[in-house]
C-alpha cells in the first residue's frame, strides 16, 4: 500500500468514526435529552475508545455543534437550488424550511438546543453565527442588486435582523411556548416585517400581501403564544 493509499484510508475511517459518533449522540439524545449525552456514554455507544470523541469534536459542545451543521447544510444547499428565484421568495422558502427541519423532529431537535445553550452559551458566540448570517446575506445582496430591495439596505446589518428573529421563535418553541405551526408562522411573519422595512416599492404589494395570509394563519391556528412547562419570564405574560 502506498503511502497515498494509507491517507486515504484513514481518512475514510475517521469519516466513518465521526458519523458513527453522531448517530449515536443522536441517539442518546432522542432516548434521554441532553442529560443522556456524556463523553463516555457516546463512546460506548458509538464502540470507539473514549480518547476518540475528545480527537475528532473536542468536548460535548463540539459534539453538539457537529449535529446542527446538518440542518444547516440544509439550508445551504436549499438556498444555492433556489438562485434562479426572487430572492425575496427564496428568503421566506428557506426560512420555512429551516422550521419545518427543526419541528420534524422535535424529540432530536429540543433537548439538542438546549443542550446546545447549555453547553455553549449565547448565539453570537457560536461558531456557526458567520455561516447562518452568510445564508442570508447572499439572497439579501441579490435583492438589492435586483432592485428588489432599496440600494441603501445594508445587507449584512438585515441579514443579522433575520437571524435574530429565527433564533427568537426557535427559543420559543423549545421552550414550550409554540408548536410546529405557530414555528413556521411566526418565522415567516418577522421576516416578512423585517422584509418589508427594506423593500422597494416594486416588492411591497406581494409582501404586504403575504403578510396578511400570515397573519390569518397565526389568528386561525391553535398555536397562539401560550406558556409551556418550563415558560416564565417574559413569556408568561404573553397573551393566550
């Protein structure tokens, strides 16, 4: 075996050891939450030493922050089929995708994030924040090119406006406070507003348009704002 042939090899078995190792860290997860995750509890699991989670992700956070570049690549991938569309359209398709990820699987998907926040702390010092901002700074500087949103926009500044708004209804819905739909509808409604802040006049009828069959979705569906099991806070006030 030639040296170039070795590489090879060992490349491919720590491929096949890293993804081993998140399935079973998925695993862990959907049968105990985040408090089933430990280091040694994933090495056994996954039947690799417990030196080799610690080589490939580093600590449990690290582990936790491989999972959810799946969701992300995603999106990615979503965001690249869709170039030839409006980009304000392939805002909100995105954005709508990214809920129905997370709420397809919630037993994975809530314990994971709060695990998550447990572990590592605020958004912005994530080091999947420049990646989430960049997935909709693109279609953002598309729009503004296109004459779809007004050339003074700066995209960068509205691109972190739409991560901060998905990131708020995902928390609310973690927490208990919203369910499936009401994820997917409150995701759309505050891109949308925040859209419509710095559309031009050529894409505000559409927007304003579907800002309102939003808003007959969110007054019609059960999935108003209520307070979950571990609610409180600023949420516990919140209208029923």
């Amino acid at each position: 075996m030639t040296s170039e042939q070795s590489e090879g090899l060992r490349d491919r078995q720590m491929r096949e050891r890293r993804a081993r190792i998140l399935e079973a860290a998925a695993q862990l997860i959907r049968e105990g939450g985040g408090a089933a995750l430990s280091m040694r509890t994933l090495a056994e699991r996954a039947e690799v030493s417990l030196a080799t989670p610690y080589n490939l992700f580093g600590s449990k956070g690290g582990v936790l922050m491989a999972l959810q570049f799946g969701a992300l690549e995603k999106l990615e991938q979503a965001m690249e089929e869709l170039r030839s569309r409006d980009p304000i359209d392939r805002l909100l398709e995105v954005a709508e995708l990214g809920a129905r990820i997370y709420t397809g699987d919630p037993a994975f998907w809530q314990p994971l994030m709060q695990a998550h926040w447990l572990a590592r702390g605020a958004l912005h010092e994530s080091p999947l924040h420049p990646r989430i901002v960049a997935l909709w700074h693109r279609s953002l500087l598309d729009g503004v090119e296109g004459g779809r949103l007004l050339a003074e926009v700066n995209a960068e500044y509205v691109a972190r406006m739409l991560v901060i708004c998905f990131y708020g209804v995902l928390v609310t819905w973690v927490q208990g406070n919203l369910d499936g739909e009401g994820f997917r509808t409150h995701v759309l409604y505050g891109f949308i507003l925040t859209l419509l802040g710095v559309a031009a006049p050529a894409a505000r009828s559409r927007l304003m348009k579907r800002l309102h069959e939003v808003q007959r979705e969110i007054i019609q569906s059960a999935s108003r704002l209520t307070p979950g099991p571990e609610a409180g806070g600023v949420f516990s006030g919140i209208a029923k």
